[in-house]
C-alpha cells in the first residue's frame, strides 16, 4: 500500500488539491502525451455495463456507485473492461473500496511519473 500524501501550502492550495489541479491542467492541453514524462491518471467510479458502440470503441451504461477505479491512459489503460488491461493496468485501476483511497493511488501514481 502505498503510504504518504502531498502536504503544505503550495500558493494557498492543500496538497492534494494541488495535485489534482496539475493533472486536471495537464489533462487540459491538445499536447500529445509522452509516457516517459508524465503520467495523468484520474480516479473514477467503476464503469460497468461494457460494450462496443457502433464506431467499435468501448462505451458503458453504468457505474458502481460503492467502487472507485484509478484510469490513466498513458500507462496503456484503453478503458473497457479491466480484464482486458494488462496485469499493470489492472492493478493500478483497482478497484477501491473509497473515492479517497482512489483519488489517493492517482495521485501517488502521478507524482511518480510527474513531468521533470
């Protein structure tokens, strides 16, 4: 389990709303992403109901509204059902028990990979 959270005063924001705001900022931009300088994951509810829409992308009809999950492309997450991510993937989607716990992994998962 991964232990620690972004603290302090960084221009009046709390840590993790700071974080949150740099991924959110970074999610933003037309800039293509590059997976070796960032990683921009994001805590959502578990999507459920999986299918193929017309086009052939994955689409869904629901969420769980008791499971969170940890998304982020840029370690090769192509949404869709998480048995069909690679094991990396499925570990770090979760899922998790709280929006807190989730929102916690993202934030861990992005300051690891942060842009230098």
């Amino acid at each position: 389990m991964m232990q620690g959270m972004v603290a302090g005063d960084f221009g009046g924001k709390l840590g993790l709303e700071y974080v949150e705001g740099l991924v959110t900022d970074a999610m933003k931009t037309d800039a293509p992403h590059d997976p070796d300088r960032g990683h921009y994951p994001y805590a959502r509810q578990v999507r459920t109901g999986w299918h193929r829409d017309a086009a052939g992308a994955w689409a869904h009809d629901g969420v769980d509204d008791h499971l969170w999950e940890v998304f982020c492309q840029q370690c090769g997450d192509t949404d869709g059902p998480a048995e069909n991510q690679n094991p990396a993937v499925r570990q770090l989607r979760g899922p998790y028990r709280h929006k807190h716990t989730a929102e916690h992994v993202a934030n861990e998962h992005f300051k690891a990979f942060r842009a230098s």
